[in-house]
C-alpha cells in the first residue's frame, strides 16, 4: 500500500508519461490486461485513457486492470487514470545507474556525542563490575563464617 506522499511523488512523474493504453468499446478485456501487464513490467508507471465509445468509467477501467495484475490506482482524471506496480526488471536498472542507492552520510571520528555515550556506557559498566564483585566477595565471607560458627558448635 502505497502513502500519499508516494502516490503525489507517482502523480506528478505521470503527468510527463505518454498514454500508452487504450481502452475501446470492448472494455477491459484479457488482451487488454496482457498489455498493461506487459508495460507494468517494463516501466512500473502507466498511463491509460479510456476512450469515449467504451461502456465503463476510467475509475472502473483502472480497477479491473489493477485487481487483474496486482497494480495500484494512482490517479484517475476525466478520461486517463494512471496506474502503478512495482517491477524488478525497473529496480535492477535504477541499481545499476546508482539512483536507487541512498549514499551513507560520512561519520566523522571525532564524534563527540558518540565518545561521550561510550564513555558512561563504560563507566556505568565498571561501577556494575565493582559492585558485583563486592557482593560476590560479601557472599564469600558469609558462607566462610557460617561454617565456622557451625563448626564451634559442633565442637561444643
């Protein structure tokens, strides 16, 4: 599902596009869904205009082709309505041209807000060490002295 921001984004990269599909009197029709199938694979954004002797609206026209190839409605306008997929043959194009890859921001080494979080994660970490081996070495000596009090009064 698409955000309104990426079907704006998608709105306004249509209003360039060429009306490559047409709709005739016939409606939508299983060689009409092949051809859009076929441009959805190839471009991922269509533009269709149903003509006027056709018995359906754009808006029913551009639903029947978008539940048969699995597409997205982007807009529908007086006769033209657009649709969009994603396609796989689109995206290894955009990789190999580098436009689908975001560039990672360069993080400079001397970060101080990052040395700083470093530095009380580590002191935090020691006073844990500190205080675990306190208690550890408290739980000692207890265990060492119930025995010997034990062993007194054994004795006894």
């Amino acid at each position: 599902m698409l955000t309104s921001k990426e079907r704006a984004a998608l709105r306004s990269q249509s209003n360039n596009l060429e009306t490559t599909l047409m709709v005739g009197k016939d409606g939508v029709t299983q060689a009409v869904i092949d051809e859009a199938d076929r441009l959805l694979t190839a471009r991922e954004l269509v533009k269709g205009k149903v003509l006027e002797t056709a018995l359906m609206s754009p808006r029913e026209v551009s639903d029947a082709i978008c539940q048969a190839t699995g597409a997205q409605g982007i807009s529908c306008v007086g006769a033209k309505f657009v649709i969009w997929r994603f396609s796989e043959k689109c995206q290894e194009a955009r990789n190999q041209t580098g436009r689908a890859k975001r560039k990672e921001v360069p993080k400079s080494k001397a970060d101080p807000v990052g040395k700083g979080i470093r530095a009380r994660r580590a002191a935090a970490q020691k006073v844990r060490e500190q205080r675990n081996q306190y208690f550890r070495e408290k739980a000692i000596e207890r265990a060492i002295e119930r025995d010997r009090e034990r062993q007194l009064r054994e004795q006894k």
